[in-house]
C-alpha cells in the first residue's frame, strides 16, 4: 500500500442495475458508515449488523431496506435518495456495491468490507437473478440497452454462465466480472488498503461461525459500547432466520417490489456448494486464475476470513 497517499476515485462503473457517478453529488457525514461487497457477499447481513450497533434495539426506526440505501441503484432518482437519507438524524449506514477505486473517499467515514468464497457468491447470484421481479427484470433489460422482450444475453446453466464470469473483463480495467461484476477487483481495491484505520474486514464465514464474536468486533472498530442486557437481542435480530421472519422489511428493494418473494433473499447460503455444482475443469479454472491474480494472503482470506488466515490488517 503507497503510504504517502489516500485512495482516489479513478473509474466509473455503470451497469442496469447501479451507476457509481451517483456518489458524486452524495453530501457526507463524520460517522459515517459504509458496507462495501460485490453482490452476494453478505451484504444485507452486514447493514442490518450495522443497524442494530447503531440503534441497539432490533426494533429499528425505519425497515432495513428504506433505512440503509444503496447509493448506487438507479432505480429511484438519487435526489429521492439524498433527501431520505438527509432526513436521517441518527448515525447512517449507506451500501454500495462499487470498487474502492470508484468510491469517493473520506478519512471521517467507517467503510465496512464483507469478503466471501466468490464461487459460493456466483451461485447466490444464481438464485438472486431467479428471484427478481418481472419488473425488476424488465426495467434492468431496458436499462441494459436490450429489445423489450429479449432475455438478458447469457446461458443460465451454471458451469456456462461461471466460465464467461471467470474470464470475461466487465471493464477494461478489470480481468473478469460479466456479467456480474468482479469480486476479485472489488477486493483487491479495498485489500490494497486495508491498514487504514477506517477501514474493517468482516467475512460470511466467520459470521456463521461466530455472529457474537464478529458482532463484538465490529463494535469495537465503530466506537460503540457493547450494552450487554440488549445483546442477545441484537445477536437474535441479525440472524439469518430473524432476517427471512421479516423479509418485507429486511430484504433490499423490498419496499420498491424487487422480488418474486422476499423471503426468497434469505433463502439459502449456498456455502461450499460450489463443490457439488461446478464441472472439474471450472473448479480448476478458479483455482489457476485465483493464484494469478491474488496474492496468497489475500486468496486464503476470501475463501476462508479469518479463520483461515488471520486479521487482514496483520498481513
């Protein structure tokens, strides 16, 4: 990591469902706190952790998916966002899904990255894309430029559809990522700067072998005091299965009718299924492109957090 600067935002990243540019204009506050994953990445897990630090009660003053935006989603106009989240007196906790090099970058903000197994999140998307709204799935093909009526332009069988993700730049500055985006990129720009003091490394696998434990963590990093007469409520809340019980208010784009089935978001973790889904010849593509393009601490540590390789910010 240079030492002599900060991170820059240097690209923009448009697809049909998010446009980083939305940042922009975006009026922050000291306090801040933003979840930075790709897609699939334990990213509702981690607002609603936030969430519930934040508030210290599981009955929160808004439902999840209108209390904590994604900043980049252009599904609502992003005055309609600005203003909702101005409204927010409290401390707040924003989403997005963009790449630290696209990000606008403030020393007096929290940024929270969530890692994963990127095989176990190629096939939560899977589920994420069969899950969504007719709607939703019309206004992302007219956004994407494609004929009304015409099926997004990718094979659907999983072993198909993983070896475009695995080799296909999404841009011309990343080596993989279509049509999904790369989780290698997102992790490698946040990696990169992983010393810095505002920046904290959750992962999905040590959040389902120690949610407690994790919770704990965070909380230290945010400066807020563990109250331990409400902390086996907040533990409950931030559960998996708390999470499906209030899918209409947990799920995101719930209040903008985004899925089929809400608690349908909360459906499976898909966690080492990759083992059973993916062909010989695509467990052993990742595992060549893996080594090429992470470094060994880095690659040990999204496929197995903590647990596997330590701290990312010992390393």
């Amino acid at each position: 990591m240079e030492t002599t600067t900060l991170p820059q935002r240097l690209h923009s990243y448009k697809t049909g469902v998010y446009d980083s540019d939305r940042w922009a204009g975006f009026e922050h506050r000291a306090g801040d706190i933003v979840v930075c994953t790709p897609p699939k990445c334990g990213t509702t897990w981690t607002q609603m952790i936030c969430a519930l630090l934040v508030h210290q009660t599981p009955q929160l003053p808004q439902p999840l998916t209108r209390l904590s935006r994604w900043v980049d989603r252009v599904s609502q106009p992003i005055d309609i966002v600005n203003a909702e989240l101005g409204a927010q007196t409290f401390r707040r906790v924003l989403k997005t899904h963009t790449p630290l090099d696209g990000l606008p970058y403030f020393a007096d903000v929290a940024y929270v990255v969530c890692g994963r197994d990127p095989r176990d999140a190629f096939l939560s998307m899977l589920d994420h894309f069969d899950n969504l709204s007719d709607e939703t799935a019309a206004d992302v093909r007219r956004r994407s430029g494609l004929p009304e009526g015409v099926s997004l332009p990718f094979p659907t069988e999983p072993n198909a559809l993983f070896t475009i993700w695995a080799t296909t730049p999404d841009n011309p500055w990343t080596e993989d990522g279509l049509p999904f985006g790369s989780s290698t990129h997102f992790f490698k720009t946040y990696w990169a700067w992983r010393r810095l003091p505002n920046l904290f490394f959750l992962h999905y696998t040590d959040m389902k072998a120690d949610l407690d434990g994790q919770m704990r963590q965070l909380s230290a990093f945010l400066g807020i005091a563990v109250n331990e007469d409400a902390w086996p409520a907040l533990v409950n809340a931030a559960s998996f299965s708390a999470m499906r019980a209030d899918a209409d208010a947990a799920a995101p784009g719930a209040h903008l009718g985004e899925w089929r089935n809400n608690a349908d978001f909360f459906r499976r973790s898909r966690m080492g299924e990759w083992r059973d889904v993916l062909s010989a010849e695509n467990q052993a593509l990742y595992e060549t492109l893996s080594r090429q393009r992470m470094d060994r601490d880095m690659k040990r540590w999204i496929e197995g957090g903590r647990t596997s390789v330590s701290d990312p910010k010992t390393l």
